[in-house]
C-alpha cells in the first residue's frame, strides 16, 4: 500500500522548501546590524520617556525586584537589573567573543597586513578619548575612575547607520569598521576586566581557572557536543561572579573555548551524503508503509545525524543566540539602563560637569581623531595601505561613526562611577554623542556616495 502519490510527495517537497526559505528569511532579519540597532534605539527612547514620566518610580521598583534560586542555606539572590547586567549581558559577551573568534579565524585579523590598519586605528580611538577625558577630570579622584567611558564604539549602532548606504559606499569601509569595532570590543573587554572589577577572591579565581581548564580540555578533545560547554560556562560564569571580576568576562572566555570546527570531514561529506542519497532511493518502496521500511529510516536517521554534526559548534551556538541578544537581551539592558532622569535636574550644571564634557568629547571629537591620527601614521609610514576604493573622505565618516559608542560606554559608566549623579551625567553624554556620531558620520559618508 502506498503512503503517498507522486503529486502528494511534489506538494509536500515544495511546503518543505517553503518553510526552509522562510527559515532563511528570518535568519537574515534577525541577523540584520540595522534592524537590531533600530530595535535598541526604540527601548532606548521607551527607558528616556519612563525616566521622565510618573512610571520611573514603578519602573525602577520593577527593576529592583529581587530574583534568585534557594537551595536549602544556599541561595544566589540578585535584583532584575543586576539579572539583566550581569547574567544577559555575559550572553552578550559570549556573542562577541564568538565575533572577535571568527574574525581571528577566518575573518581580517587572520591577515596582519589587513588587520594593522583597523587594529592601531582602534588603538587610537581608544587612547585620545582617554586622554580628552583624564584633561577633564583630572582634579577629581571620584570621576576620573571613568575614564573607560568613552573609549567603547558600539558594533550593532555603527554597523547599523552604515548599512542604511547599502552599496554605495565600497566594501572596504565596512570591512574596516567592523574590524576596527571588533579591535574595540577586545580593548574594552580587556578593560572592564582589569580595572572594573572588585578586589578578586582569589579561591574563586582558582575556581574559575579549573573550569576553563577543563573547557579547554574538552575542546582540545574534540568534544563538539554543546551540552558539555553550557554546563561548565555556567559554572564559570557562577565563579567569575563570585569571585568580583565582572562576571560578563566568562561569556568571553567560554566562546574561545567553543569549538569552531566541523566534528565531519568535510572533504569526505560530498561523496559519502551522494553515496547515502543514492542507497535511500534504492531502499525506498512505494508501495509499502514507512513503518515497516526500517532500511530506509535508519539511512535517513544516520544522514540526518552526519548533516547535523557538520556546521561547527560556534556557528550553531551564534546563530541561536544573536536573535535572543539583539532582539531582548540588548533592548532590555537599554530599557533599564538609559534611564536618564532630568526632572528637577540642572540640566546647564549636568552639560558642563567634567564627566559629561570628558565623555561626550571623547566619543565625538576624541574618537575620529584618534582614529583618523593613528590611521594616518600608518598608511603614511606604509606599514599597510587603505583598503581598495577607500579614500580618506571615507575615513572621516567612519572614522566619526566610531563615536556612537553606546551599549559598552553605558555598561562602563555603571561599572566606573558610584555616585547616581555622575553615571546620569555619562549616559547622557553617551546618548547626545552617540545620536551627533551617528548622524553626522552618516551625512559624512551619504555625501561622499554622492559625490562619487
């Protein structure tokens, strides 16, 4: 007896293709720089009108709700903001480490003389906005710890304003951006890290290098299962967390312990997935039920399995996270932490505090000009060439996006400032610098495309 006719199998193949394309579809919505920076800008935009509004006292009281697991005396008990910045924000930063992985794979910081470029460049955006804002706040002990502020230059935002262009601005511009961002992302984590932490419990350091060890390990094992690295960067991040490091670093050092290779030989694959294709249609019979064609669901069994182990773990872990990251995650750290509130403020005393002039010039004079200074040195001692099509009125522009400096900067003044004041002081300055970076950097490169 047949289970299906010819004309069945054709429409079922096509709904199958269907739902593949849709699939594919929404992948590539969800992994859209301009879509996921769109999605923040709006929470951001929500979290300024509730600061402003009669729900900021409601609001913040939801943010300061106490969430937790109790297991008898045992208990980790932390509020929703501290959930969403320190447990959600390490997915973040699994993300990104699995980005800066990539790029230091396969991408452009696997060639030095592609890399160079971008890297110093990055450099340069990092130590002229320090300096700008150490010029501020020098005479003060108690903001002069934010000098990590505006050193940050976000990937989703600036990625994101400069896909608005499409093509008509050459490939390398973006290809250098988004390295130089990656570049940035690794000096900032490298900073949260050492200067942004608490005094470290040096037990739960030695605790935490155990279980990187044994990540490592696994990894030097070929173990390519998931499972396995979850549980134990779970630990990690418990470890990390306990040990008064920030506890987003163990994102980082999960995704580097993350396989990044296929579990298959993909050399082999073609010919043996041909070989299997072939031997399912020879064991295949119409005319007899599915249940009883073992042959042929075990055949399909075993290639399901094979397809399945090809794409490395690093790829399947990135591509179920970015939309829970981008689309959640990162809207809800910009919801409960772009709250500036500006009632009964003076706003003319709040625009020329040290902390506010540091870290807006910093992020939009400071950046392009350490950007553009330590890009000109090394073109110029020609120690690599701008990238092809490239001229230097491109440069200006993206050299002006790295000043939208928004998820990371605000992240950093949580972590630098303990007064109230100056943490409202810096997010400001980060949103006015971020939105002046963003447009101008915009018009900068629009009119370059349109000149050319």
């Amino acid at each position: 007896m047949s289970n299906h006719n010819p004309a069945d199998n054709s429409v079922f193949i096509d709904e199958v293709h269907g739902q593949i394309q849709r699939k594919v579809k929404l992948l590539q919505f969800t992994h859209s720089a301009t879509k996921a920076a769109a999605v923040m800008l709006l929470a951001a935009i929500v979290s300024l009108a509730i600061a402003n509004s009669g729900l900021h006292e409601p609001f913040l009281e939801l943010v300061h709700t106490k969430l937790g697991i109790v297991v008898g005396d045992w208990s980790l008990i932390m509020s929703a903001g501290h959930f969403i910045n320190d447990l959600l924000m390490a997915l973040f930063f699994l993300l990104v480490g699995l980005e800066i992985k990539y790029e230091m794979t396969v991408g452009e910081l696997t060639n030095v003389r592609n890399a160079v470029l971008p890297i110093l460049a990055a450099c340069g955006g990092v130590l002229v906005p320090v300096l700008i804002f150490v010029l501020f706040n020098l005479g003060s002990p108690e903001t002069i710890g934010g000098w990590g502020v505006p050193t940050a230059t976000d990937i989703a935002f600036a990625l994101g304003i400069m896909s608005l262009l499409g093509d008509r601005i050459p490939n390398g511009i973006k290809v250098f951006l988004s390295t130089l961002a990656v570049a940035d992302d690794i000096i900032a984590i490298l900073v949260i890290a050492v200067f942004y932490g608490h005094t470290p419990d040096f037990a739960w350091l030695a605790g935490a290098g155990v279980i990187l060890a044994l990540l490592l390990f696994l990894n030097h094992k070929h173990v390519y299962a998931l499972s396995p690295y979850l549980a134990l960067g779970t630990v990690l991040w418990f470890c990390v967390y306990q040990s008064g490091v920030h506890s987003t670093i163990a994102g980082v050092l999960v995704a580097f312990a993350i396989p990044s290779g296929s579990q298959i030989n993909l050399h082999n694959f073609g010919a043996w997935s041909r070989n299997a294709i072939k031997k399912l249609s020879h064991a295949y019979n119409p005319d007899e039920h599915i249940l009883a064609q073992k042959d042929y669901l075990h055949g399909v069994s075993a290639l399901t399995s094979v397809a399945s182990k090809v794409t490395p773990p690093a790829v399947k872990i990135e591509h179920g996270l970015y939309p829970w990251v981008y689309f959640l995650f990162l809207p809800l750290f910009a919801l409960t932490n772009a709250d500036v509130s500006l009632a009964g403020a003076n706003l003319a005393e709040i625009l020329s505090s040290p902390v506010f002039l540091g870290v807006f010039l910093g992020l939009v004079v400071g950046k392009p000009a350490g950007i553009l200074l330590f890009s000109l040195m090394v073109v110029k001692t020609r120690l690599a060439p701008l990238p092809a099509g490239v001229t230097w009125r491109h440069m200006i522009g993206a050299a002006v996006l790295g000043g939208v400096g928004f998820t990371m900067a605000i992240f950093v003044s949580n972590l630098a400032f303990s007064v109230e004041a100056y943490v409202a002081a810096a997010k400001l300055a980060i949103l006015i610098a971020s939105l002046c970076a963003g447009v101008i950097g915009f018009l900068l490169l629009y009119l370059e495309a349109k000149r050319s």
